[in-house]
C-alpha cells in the first residue's frame, strides 16, 4: 500500500475554516435580521462564538489528553460510554452529513439557476445529471488520495473567502451607524414591527449561529491524518478564530448597508450589499459565484469527512468489517462508496421543480442530529476532568461547552430531538450486524437503551402520523 501522506496545520486548518464556512454565511445576515436587530445579533454571535469555543477548546483539550483516541467525536463517545453510544455517535454524524451533503447539491443547482430569468434555469432531468456527475468527479478526487483532496481543499477555502472579503471590504465604505443602530431594539424586531425581547431575540438566532459554525470537528475527525494531536487542536482553535471574525463582521457590515425589513425579504443579501457599493450589480454575480465556490468545497470538505468515521468505527468492530477497506491510496473505499451512493439515491430530489423545498427539507434533517456527538463529546470532557483531577480550568469549560449544547438542542426544540432518535434507531440494525460478526449479544444496558430508543421513535412516528406533530 502506498505510504499515506499526513496532513499538516495549514491543510488541517484549510479543512476546518471549509468545512465551516459552507452556504449558512452567505445567507445569514437575512435568516439572522428576521428574529434579532442588528444590536442583539452582535449579542449572540459573542455568546453563540464564546459557546462553540469552549466546545474548540474541549475538542483541544481531548486531542491533547487522549492522543490514541484518533476517531475524534465517535472515540470520546465510545471511551465514555461503550460501543453502543460510540457507533451512534459515528452513525447520527454520518447520516447527517450525507443529508447536508445533498443540501449542498441542491443549493449549487438552486444558485446556478438564479443566473437565469425567472423560469428559464436548467431543467430537473439536467440539474440531475449534472449533479451525479459532480458527485462522481468528487468521489474520483477523494479515491485518488486524501492528501491530495485536501490541498484542492485548501484551494477552495481561499477562493470562497475572496467574495465574503469584497463584501467586508467594500461594505465598510457605505456602512451607516443610522442603519445598523435600529431604535427601541431589545422590544422591537425592526423588520417585522413585532414586540420581542433580548432574550427572544438571542434564541432565534442561536440555530442559525451554530449551523454556521458545524464543521468545528472537522480536524479532529480527520485527526488519523494528521502529523500529530497538538497539531489538531490548534488547526481547530485557529479555524474558530478565522471562521469567527468573518461572520461577525459579514452580518455587521450587511445590517449597517441594508435596513432591517429589506434584508429580511433579500434572496442573497450579501448581492444587495455589493450592489449599495461601487461594485454595483456586478455584486450580485461576484456573490453567486462566491456561493457556488463555497458550496462546492464545503461539499468536498465533508464528502471526505462522511466517508472517514464509518471506516475508524469498524476498525474499532464498531460498525461492520466491510467499512474498513482501503484503496492503494489509503481512501476508505468502502465507506466512500456507500456514502456516495445514499447521496446519489438523495438527489433524485434534483428531479423536483422546487429547489427551495428540496434544500429546506434536506437542511433540516440534516441538522437535527449534529448536537448530539458534541454533547457526548462535551461530557466525556468531564468525565475525564473528574477521572484525572484534571485543571480547574479545564473542567469549567467542559461544563460550559455541555450547557451550551444542552442550550441549543432547547433552542433547536423537542420535536428536532424526537426525530434524531428515529435516525438513530434506524442505525441499530447496522450496529445489530457488527455485532453479529463478533458473535457477541446485546449487554443488558444496551438492550434497556435500544429499547427506550425504539420505544421514543414508535411514539414519535405515531404522533408524525397523526398530524400531531407537523414536520
């Protein structure tokens, strides 16, 4: 087998900084500005960056203090809690990242058609070649090695930061305090004239703060190609700060340029925000292929992150033997093939008229179990702090980075938290068959915690079915 090339802290940086920064930027200043004023959103992103850094910095922590466990967000799980919760942990991410990954195909096609008049864009059978061609060209750069998509990557990275930079750049140069200073604003939603309060305000934005910042993990899930774990820990805390003042300063500038009830209505705000500068319309084409440049190596970003945990989970005999398979290039092949081949079953979707509804429904699904690792992952961090009589300081982040989590998921709500137990429970027969290869039974407690999960998804299911929870 070929000798496999490790990444470094500039790709494994790249990797974070691309993984974040997908399609959630481009569109945040307008899904941001229809629940908070521009003073309360300044608000959250410190509370919501101060959050998801103590979750960086647990994920530093860990990679520092557990060095062998190099399956990241799936090892903790697994070290704290055993195999069943280890391989939900790896299952819930996997299926969610294939669903995001289809998000971000419908959202290329949902763009490229915005180039055309109204009606005239490419019609679903061709989105759908396309779009399995797309897939296909990834899965060819990802089979012929790691390393080597990771630097195209890289690339990428820089690329979509150029746009978002013009935007920064430019804004600042028409931006008006007038704008951004909207009056009454802790009791006043300006774009809707609705009451609210601070408090509101600071949880309808939270969602939105953290589906920018997934992706965090992203080096520490890569963590098997990396040189070392320090070098892990600081590519995550590097990409966090990076990732962190080029969000703040998008939605700064965007709701100091346009006021608060157009950007609630605009279809890419950051178009109109280029369009107020010297760019003029121009903007809105500068922008468009900032979003398809974006999405394209957010995509290539978490295809190679989809296709990594399934293959550490069944070198562990977590997950079936089959995901274990490597290429001459030291590519999981198994687990590329088969996480390709779900997205490809997915984007039948592109066969549908409504871009818009496809994408909402995939986003959604796909970000209803994503907290869940980072909340096992988080405890785990104390379990270890408690354990080793760790720094004091270590296990008040820890402890902050669970609330967090815990904040979220209530922000989020319950019915998104039912759903990702049905997810879950649908990974069981996966989990069923590496222990059958094993020849081992269920323990008593994973029989009692299969149970409640089947039990809370039969009840969840019957309610969906009943009309009594609407999706």
């Amino acid at each position: 087998m070929q000798k496999e090339k490790k990444l470094g802290l500039f790709l494994l940086t790249g990797l974070a900084i691309g993984s974040m920064i997908g399609a959630g930027i481009f569109n945040s200043p307008t899904d941001l500005i229809g629940s908070a004023n521009p003073q309360a959103t300044v608000i959250a992103w410190l509370l919501g960056g101060f959050g998801v850094l103590m979750i960086a910095l647990v994920f530093q922590m860990l990679a520092n203090k557990k060095p062998e466990l190099t399956g990241g967000i799936y090892s903790y799980a697994r070290e704290g809690f055993g195999d069943l919760v280890g391989f939900s942990s790896a299952w819930g991410y996997w299926f969610s990242a294939v669903i995001g990954n289809v998000a971000f195909i419908f959202l290329i096609f949902k763009t490229i058609n915005s180039f055309f008049p109204e009606g005239q864009g490419l019609k679903p059978v061709v989105s759908f070649i396309l779009g399995s061609l797309l897939l296909l060209l990834y899965h060819y750069v990802i089979s012929r090695g790691i390393k080597n998509a990771s630097v195209i990557n890289a690339l990428f990275t820089i690329a979509k930061i150029i746009p978002l930079l013009l935007v920064i750049l430019f804004g600042l140069f028409v931006w008006k305090s007038s704008i951004f200073s909207v009056p009454d604003w802790k009791n006043l939603l300006a774009a809707t004239k609705e009451s609210t309060n601070l408090y509101s305000q600071i949880n309808g934005a939270m969602g939105t703060i953290l589906w920018c910042f997934i992706g965090i993990e992203a080096a520490v899930v890569m963590s098997t190609r990396a040189t070392d774990q320090k070098t892990v820990g600081r590519a995550t805390i590097l990409g966090f700060f990076i990732t962190l003042i080029i969000y703040m300063l998008i939605s700064v500038v965007a709701m100091g340029v346009i006021s608060a009830d157009k950007l609630a209505s605009a279809g890419t705000p950051l178009a109109d925000v280029l369009a107020a500068t010297a760019l003029g319309s121009v903007g809105g084409t500068i922008v468009r292929f900032g979003v398809l440049v974006s999405v394209s190596g957010a995509l290539l970003s978490w295809i190679l992150l989809t296709a990594e945990l399934p293959f550490i989970a069944a070198k562990d005999r977590v997950m079936p033997k089959w995901f274990e398979k490597e290429n001459a290039a030291g590519v999981p092949i198994n687990s590329l093939r088969l996480t390709n081949i779900v997205t490809f079953i997915f984007i039948f979707g592109l066969l549908s008229e409504k871009l818009q509804s496809a994408y909402n429904i995939a986003y959604t699904l796909a970000t209803t179990v994503y907290l869940i690792p980072y909340l096992l992952s988080t405890i785990y961090a104390i379990k270890i702090c408690i354990n080793e009589k760790g720094k004091a300081s270590e296990t008040i982040i820890a402890v902050l980075a669970t609330i967090y989590s815990v904040y979220v998921i209530y922000t989020v709500g319950l019915m998104y938290f039912g759903l990702a137990i049905i997810i879950y429970t649908i990974g069981l027969f996966v989990y069923y068959m590496a222990k059958k290869e094993k020849n081992e039974k269920f323990s008593k407690a994973e029989t009692i915690a299969i149970s409640v999960l089947v039990l809370v998804s039969a009840v969840m299911i019957a309610l969906i079915a009943s009309g009594k929870i609407a999706l």
